[in-house]
C-alpha cells in the first residue's frame, strides 16, 4: 500500500495511514514501513509527464501555464508537485517490501531519478522489536523507531501520546508567543488584538479526527 502526498489533502493522507495502522495494531499484524524520498526530484521529475498528469487531474488553460512558468523560472518549489514528493510504503512482510522497493527504484531510474538513502528510512510497527533491514542500490536504509511524515509523528509502538503531547506543546508556544508580542501591548488596539487572537485560534485544535 502506497501512501503519497502530491494529489490529495494532508489531512486524508494522514487519517487513511493512522486508521490502517490502528487496524493492524488491533490485530497484532506487523506493518513494515518504507519513507522514500526522492533525490532532487525538484530539478529531475520529468516536465513532460508532469504537465500530463496535472491534465488529467482537470489542470487546464491558464492554471496549467502558471504551473509550467513557475517551475520554468524555479519560483516553483513552493508547489506541491511529485519533485517534494515523499511517499510511505506498507506491507505486511519484509520481502514484500523490498520487492516493492526495487521496482519502485527501477522506475524512478528509468525516469531519470533516484531514491536518496539518506534521506529515505524504514521502520516496523510491531508489538516487539523487529530488524527489518531494506537495501536501495545495495545501500541499506536506516531502520528507526519514530518518523515525522507530513508533519505527524509516527512510532514503532504505534502510539500517539509524543505527538499529542508535541502538538499541545507547540499550541502553548504559540499562545504564549502571541500573549507576548500582542495581548499585551498598549500600542495595539483591542479591536487588532482580537483580530490577531482569532487568526491563531482558527488553526487549533488541529485535526481532531486524526486521534479517533
């Protein structure tokens, strides 16, 4: 099962992964995770296939030659485009995994890109400790127990407590970063304040359906 954030919302992405992991957690299924990162994909995806692709999602006319112009100029690399693409793999065996992960390598090779192994890890999600080495080129990948993927934090415990206790964490340095510089300052007016206080609070609490 392949899990890539180009095309659709962060927060779908997100929910699909903790709902398939909750399931298997439940049943005692280990789920071998491969995090594969792209290799200045940026300045290597093909611009070609690219375009196709945003036409056959509806990206048409206008939207599409802002899109080529802006990755013509390198301005681009705000958007969300498979050169940022960081995809997580799931399976249920190691060798199934690296069956994956060979062809996934031979494709980007083909296509005139290439996985980074350093920035690409693996990590199991077992009740038990679980070596699960994975080779890229013959470069294994760094086995680790906890990855930050699309902003959340994922662990080979498969528990969500660090990063609950990580998002309360930066909410709190957030208030209390606003209560500096905005709550109490005499030279804003109290109108400005509740503007600025209602700006952050409109991002918190975030997601709650990704802890359900």
């Amino acid at each position: 099962m392949r899990f890539s954030s180009w095309w659709r919302g962060t927060v779908d992405q997100l929910y699909t992964l903790r709902r398939v992991l909750e399931g298997l957690w439940e049943f005692a299924q280990p789920v071998h995770m491969c995090f594969v990162d792209l290799e200045k994909a940026f300045d290597r995806v093909p611009r070609g296939i690219l375009w196709g692709v945003l036409r056959e999602y509806g990206v048409q006319g206008p939207l599409l030659r802002a899109v080529r112009s802006l990755c013509t100029t390198g301005a681009g690399a705000w958007f969300a485009l498979p050169a940022m693409m960081l995809s997580c793999w799931l399976h249920s065996s190691q060798d199934l995994q690296q069956s994956v992960l060979e062809r996934f390598a031979a494709e980007c090779e083909a296509a005139g890109m290439r996985i980074s192994t350093s920035k690409s890890e693996a990590m199991v999600l077992d009740r038990k400790r679980v070596v699960c080495p994975l080779w890229v080129s013959g470069e294994v990948l760094p086995q680790v127990e906890e990855f930050k993927y699309l902003g959340v934090l994922f662990t080979s415990e498969g528990k969500m407590e660090r990063e609950i206790d990580r998002r309360i964490g930066a909410a709190s340095a957030v208030m209390r970063l606003v209560y500096r510089t905005v709550v109490v300052k005499k030279e804003l007016s109290r109108k400005a304040k509740l503007s600025i206080y209602r700006s952050t609070q409109s991002t918190f609490p975030p997601s709650p359906h990704l802890w359900s």
